[in-house]
C-alpha cells in the first residue's frame, strides 16, 4: 500500500491513513491536546502526502511519520521562540517610542498576540526576519497574493487596534494614511 501511495494512489494513501491516523494521533497529543493536536496531526498527513515520493524504505512508514511529527514539533518549538522574542522586542520598542513622546506605552506585543496565526506568522516573516513576499509564500507554500492579502489585513487590524486606542485615551491626533 506504501509503495502504491508513494505513486500517487489516493486511495492507497487514505488507506494508509486509516491505518495510522491513531497511531499519529497519539504522536500529536504527546506535546499538545484538543484542536492544537488535530492540527498536528493533520500537518503530519499533509507533508507526508507532499513528501511521499522521497520515502526509500516502504517498511519505515511508521518511524517515517514519526520523523515528520518530530520535526514539525522542533519547527514550531522554533517559531514559538522566535515569536516569543519578537514579541518581547515589539513590546520594548513600543515602551520607548510611547515614554519618548509622552504617552502611555502601547501594548504592542499584545495586539501582535491578538493576530490570527497566519496573519502573524506572516508579519513576523515579513518586519523581523525580513523575507520578501515571494519568500514568505514559498515557506508557507501559499500564493504571493495570499501573503499580500494576510499582510494588508494585519495591518487593517492594527489600525483598528490604534484607532480603538486613541478613542479610550482620548488622544485627538488624526492618523496618518499610507495608501489604502
């Protein structure tokens, strides 16, 4: 069945799922419960269909998957340091800019948090790690124009966010626009 799903059969592939989808499962609730889990897993069962043809042994299946769980789990521990620490920077720099003119400091890090994961893992790809658009949808395996998209409705949130702020503070300032 592993080497009919290695060349493209569907069925052999979901056949292969049914086969190991506890078994993956059961990886996925090892660092994570409920919907993140279901999540992992279903990442798992993506990027085995993706990589499928590169499996050299059919009998490796199960350690094979296991390797993918392994590795999506040290990616995202990665993206969840990394994140952390952006959050941390966008927080210290917010403080500064706010104590400089006289305001009281933004929550910055919190209004990155309040960001749908894939809006924020694209504005962190894009303003920290500094990768182009093409880049960023290359790594997500999505369209440029799915990037543009996620990137233009992260900042619609962030002014919302902005304009929301000045209204609780009372700050008159108009804001400025850039384009759109």
């Amino acid at each position: 069945m592993v080497v009919r799903a290695r060349g493209g059969d569907r069925a052999a592939f979901l056949g292969l799922y049914d086969l190991y989808r506890t078994f993956v499962l059961s990886l996925a609730w090892t660092v994570a419960r409920g919907s993140d889990a279901e999540e992992s897993a279903q990442e798992v069962w993506v990027s085995a269909w993706r990589s499928l043809p590169s499996l050299r042994d059919p009998d490796a299946f199960p350690a094979w998957l296991g390797q993918i769980h392994r590795n999506g789990e040290a990616m995202r521990e990665r993206r969840r340091v990394r994140e952390a620490k952006t959050l941390e920077v966008v927080a210290q720099r917010s403080a500064a800019g706010a104590l400089e003119g006289g305001a009281e400091p933004p929550s910055a890090s919190e209004a990155l948090r309040t960001l749908p994961d894939p809006l924020r893992t694209a504005v962190v790809m894009r303003y920290v790690d500094g990768l182009s658009y093409a880049a960023i949808a290359e790594r997500l395996g999505v369209p440029v124009t799915t990037v543009r998209g996620r990137l233009y409705e992260a900042h619609k949130k962030f002014a919302e966010m902005r304009r929301a702020r000045r209204q609780e503070t009372g700050d008159g300032r108009q804001e400025e626009r850039h384009g759109g």
